[in-house]
C-alpha cells in the first residue's frame, strides 16, 4: 500500500501542488523551497486524537500568504457592499481561504480491506481510495459578522491592512477535519491503520545533556519492545538487587538500633522493622538507561554521530509498530544532516534495507545530498522550488528515466539550482571550459556539467522549475550532421533563460582552429611540441582530434595561465558565456 497522488492547496508555501509519487519519496530543492512544509503536508490527513503532541488546527500563519493577500484584497474592494449589506454570506463565504491536503492511496489484494471505506469513486476501472485534512471555516457567521463590524467602523487600505488582517481572518472560527476525498466521514477506527512519524531537521541538541532526547525515545522504544513476561523478569530481577544491597550494606542494622536503646521493649518493637523492595514503575526504571557509543555517554560523541545514532534509534522503534497499521508514513528532514561521507552512505543503506523489510511504511524525505538520489529510481524525486512542485513520475518517460540514469555525471542539485549552468557534451569542452572560466574571474559562478544527447525533456523540467527565478541554463552541442536535431533544440532558445549554441563544423576541434586567429598561435605555440609545424587547418584538425587528451590538457592549462595571448573561444561557447554573465533580474 502506498500513497500514489497528493494535492496540497494553500499549506503555508504550497499553494497548489498536484503530484504524482512513487513508492520512496525523496524531495529535493533550494532552501526556503517548501520541502519541509511539504513534509508536514504529507502527514495532515493522518492526525487522530492519538497525536496528542500535535495540533491538528492550524494557524493564521499555516495559510497561504498568496491566498490570504488575495482574500484581503477582495475585502478591500468589496468593502462598501459588505458594509451596505450587498452581499450576502453565502458570497462572502467563497471568498474565504481553505487550507487541503488530499491523498490517493493505491492498494492490491488483502490491502484493499483496510480501504474499503475510502473509496469515493471509479477512475479507468480502478478504484480510486482518498483522505482529506481540510482547515475551513465553521462559523462563517461569525467571520461575516467580525468583518462587517472592522469594514463599518474602518476604511480599510493597503495603509492600514496591516492593523487589522488577522481580525480579518479570525481562525479561531475555523476547525479542521479528516474525511474520505469525496466529503464523506472516516471512522477513528479506519484512520487509527494509517499513521505516520515524523522526524524534523532540529536534532543538533540530541543528546547534548544526559536527559536530552536520547533517553525520551530510547525508554519509549524500550518500553514498546517489551512483553508481560519481560516485565515480570524485570520484576523479579529488581527483588534480587534488592536482596543483595541487603546483605552487602548490612542496611537493617542501620535502623534496627534497639540494642543501643535503653528502652526496654526496644529489641522486641523494633525487630519489627524491616526495609522492603519499593518497585518503582517500569517507566522509572528505564529512564535510568541512557544510549551511548562505543562505551561512552552518547553526549560525548560528536554531532554527527548523535545524529546518526537518534535517526536509526527512531527508525528502529517504527518496526514491531505495523502489526495493526496499513500504511505508516515516515518523513525525514535532511538525513544527512553532520553525517560525514562513509556514515551517509551507511544511512542511505540502511534506509533502503528498511524500507525493502517493511512494506506498510512509506518513506518520504528531503535532501541536499547526491547520496539520496538512486539513479535506478529518479521516479522518487520530487523538485520543489519557490513553493511548485514537480514529480519526475509525472514528467518523464521510462525512456526519459534511463537517458537520465545512465549518465555518469548526473547531479540534479546543479543542474536545477545553479544560478549559472552550463551543459555540454565531452571531456574536450569540459577542459576548454573550464580552462577559459579559470581565467575569467567574472565568470566564477558558472557550473559545468557534462551531459550526453537529448537535452530536450531536461530543458522542459528546468523551464518548469526556474520560471522567474532569473536563473540561467546554456547548453553546447555538437552538429555531428543532425539538422533536425539541432532546429528541436533551438526552439528552446530563448536567450533569456535557455541559450542554446550548435557547432558549425561536425566537432569541437575545427571549431576552434577555424576561429579567429587561433590556428596560427596554435600552430607557432605547438608545432615543435605535437608536430603541427607543415600542416595545414585542416591537417592540424584532424591530428588534434585523433590526439591523445594530454595535447588537449596542454593547451587548456596554457590558456588558464594567460599563456595563449590571443586566443578566441569558438563562438558557440562564446555567445553561451557572453550569455551567463548578464546581469540576472530574479522575480522575488
């Protein structure tokens, strides 16, 4: 069973997102992108009363700030009617902001009896299963009423807004709900098999004292792990110690002190007297257990270590949980966070491992590491950016899948975030590139990444991402004799956010002899050395290209130490980088 759609309206950040997702999630983004706010989504319509350290209500602050300037707005120009009673509630009442997260849940065989009482309707022959958390109004009266007093007695502007937008949108008449997708109520009984943990990103104190976090979660998950007869051992167990501080302390002798007394009945009295086992409650008893490593206290290990050790802890305490549940959602901010290379590794397989063994849980997390994107699945990736979202499930082919997957320096975090990208196709333009760049130092923001052919389905998800962002994306390609390759390419080349530049020539290497002066200083700087001395440009072309690459290293480190005065970058290139270094004019 797993969650195989989600829309999420008007959620902090997250306007409207409408998905696909695949069995793992993982969610990838720019800083402030809305991955975390994404997270807690997921987990909304999957609140019950069992969540007690969660508030199922949200804020003022949890509603779009989007959505709410747009209701402002409307109560600003509609103020005079509401005022004069020209629009009814029924009016009114369209114009409040609703916060929605709704997923579709996909489930086979013995799963659908957990799901029997979510269906809400029939799509292509397919059952389709959905919940729905909704934050609305539940006394629209009594908003009405509170924004026809403010508007009566105030002219409200964009001045003064800010005075009165939280009367404006009072939420304590707001309440939340968890339904089936299509309005139709959900049992506490069916919404108990559908759960979820969530571990936030704040995990830096995790232990920095003895009764940090660690213990809290390492007694909970003890405490889920043991049985009756685990407790009746712990039981008996604690009478045993108890006897045996007895016998070693000689502790009813500290009390019994009749034989000092001058009491007469003192011995008899007293003898009476006698120290008993108290047993405290299992919950004190393992609160005395602290995690630690490597024989020593889990505070005096280093952050990253801490983190590590929290993250499997929770993890852990998940399996043995799923006996009763359908589907457990388990969303992880940044796992990587402080884990050194070798320990994220560890965490990426351990997280596979988990996953693979326990087929109830879903995990969904977000990420700035390369470790966490398995090129065998891209379908899990998720890129959010300035609150849109977009599933590579949904975007790409399987043929799109494996173009991406078999390229050997795929990093999507470049690709999509960088202010200044540029794609080109072999290890020649990388170190002619590259050599240029270091150079230039106006030029020192732009990243390189080396792509293979078909850069088309890559230019329409970086279109869809970077849309206003002021972010720029160049693209160099070969000619290699495919015009309709070529003329498919450039209708993405906008030079505003995509430039896209084809040889002239089949390859690079003429490319460069034939522009400006270049095959002069070529031929004087290196006609000794690579043996260009007699030739002619297209002599030297063609021993360049069946060169080894060290002739071609050589001539880019000249180039980067100023050692090639003259030299011109094949146009192509040029108009690319002329292209990046523009000024940029983000859309905030």
């Amino acid at each position: 069973m797993k969650i195989t759609h989600v829309k999420v309206c008007n959620y902090r950040n997250l306007r409207n997102i409408d998905i696909g997702l695949a069995e793992t999630v993982a969610i990838i983004g720019e800083n402030n992108s809305g991955k975390s706010n994404f997270l807690k989504a997921i987990t909304l319509p999957f609140l019950t009363d069992d969540n007690i350290h969660i508030s199922k209500k949200l804020s003022w602050s949890d509603i779009n700030n989007e959505t709410k300037k747009c209701y402002y707005n409307k109560i600003i120009e509609n103020q005079n009617k509401i005022k004069n009673d020209e629009i009814t509630i029924e009016q009114f009442v369209e114009l409040l902001p609703i916060v929605s997260v709704e997923v579709n849940i996909q489930a086979s065989g013995a799963e659908e009896y957990y799901v029997k009482d979510l269906s809400y309707e029939i799509r292509d022959g397919k059952i389709q299963y959905g919940i729905k958390y909704e934050f609305a109004p539940k006394s629209c009266e009594d908003i009405f009423r509170m924004v026809k007093e403010i508007v009566s007695e105030n002219e409200i502007n964009d001045a003064n807004l800010n005075e009165v937008k939280m009367n404006l949108l009072p939420v304590e008449y707001y309440n939340y709900s968890v339904k089936v997708s299509d309005g139709s109520n959900i049992s506490y009984d069916t919404l108990k098999q559908f759960k979820y943990e969530a571990l936030e990103a704040e995990r830096d104190d995790f232990s920095r004292t003895k009764n940090q976090l660690g213990s809290k979660f390492l007694v909970d998950l003890l405490k889920d792990g043991l049985s009756d007869q685990d407790k009746l051992k712990i039981e008996k167990e604690y009478s045993h110690f108890f006897e045996s501080l007895k016998k070693i302390s000689d502790i009813n002798d500290i009390i019994n002190w009749q034989d000092t007394s001058e009491l007469k009945e003192a011995k008899k009295f007293f003898s009476h007297i006698n120290i008993l086992p108290n047993m405290p409650p299992m919950q004190s008893i393992l609160n005395s257990v602290r995690l630690g490593y490597s024989e020593e206290e889990l505070s005096m290990q280093g952050l990253g270590h801490r983190n590590l050790v929290l993250l499997f802890v929770l993890i852990n305490s998940l399996i043995g949980k799923n006996s009763d549940t359908a589907l457990n959602v388990l969303t992880i901010e940044e796992p990587e966070a402080h884990l050194c290379i070798n320990n994220t590794r560890l965490m990426v397989s351990f997280l596979k491992a988990f996953t693979d063994k326990n087929k109830t849980v879903q995990l969904f997390y977000s990420t700035h590491s390369t470790e966490f994107i398995n090129k065998m699945n891209l379908k899990n990736v998720v890129v959010l950016h300035k609150g849109k979202a977009f599933s590579f499930v949904d975007e790409l082919e399987d043929e799109d899948i494996a173009y991406l997957a078999k390229n050997p320096n795929l990093d999507l975090f470049k690709l999509f975030f960088s202010k200044k990208c540029v794609l080109f196709e072999g290890i020649s333009e990388e170190l002619l590139i590259r050599s240029y760049i270091d150079s230039q130092v106006s030029l020192s923001e732009i990243e390189l990444l080396s792509f293979h052919k078909g850069f088309e389905k890559i230019m329409n998800i970086w279109k869809k991402i970077n849309e206003g962002s002021g972010n720029k994306l160049g693209i160099i390609r070969d000619y290699d004799d495919q015009l309709d390759a070529k003329k498919r390419h450039d209708k993405y080349n906008d030079d505003k956010e995509i430039c896209v530049r084809t040889t002239e020539y089949y390859t690079l290497e003429p490319e460069i002899v034939n522009t400006g002066d270049n095959f002069n200083i070529l031929k004087e700087k290196y006609g000794e050395v690579f043996g260009w001395s007699n030739m002619t440009a297209e002599q030297l072309t063609e021993a360049w290209k069946n060169a080894k690459a060290s002739d071609m290293f050589t001539i880019c480190k000249d180039l980067a130490s100023g050692g090639l005065e003259g030299f011109q970058m094949p146009k192509h290139i040029q108009d690319v980088l002329d292209f990046l270094s523009q000024e940029q004019e983000e859309v905030l």
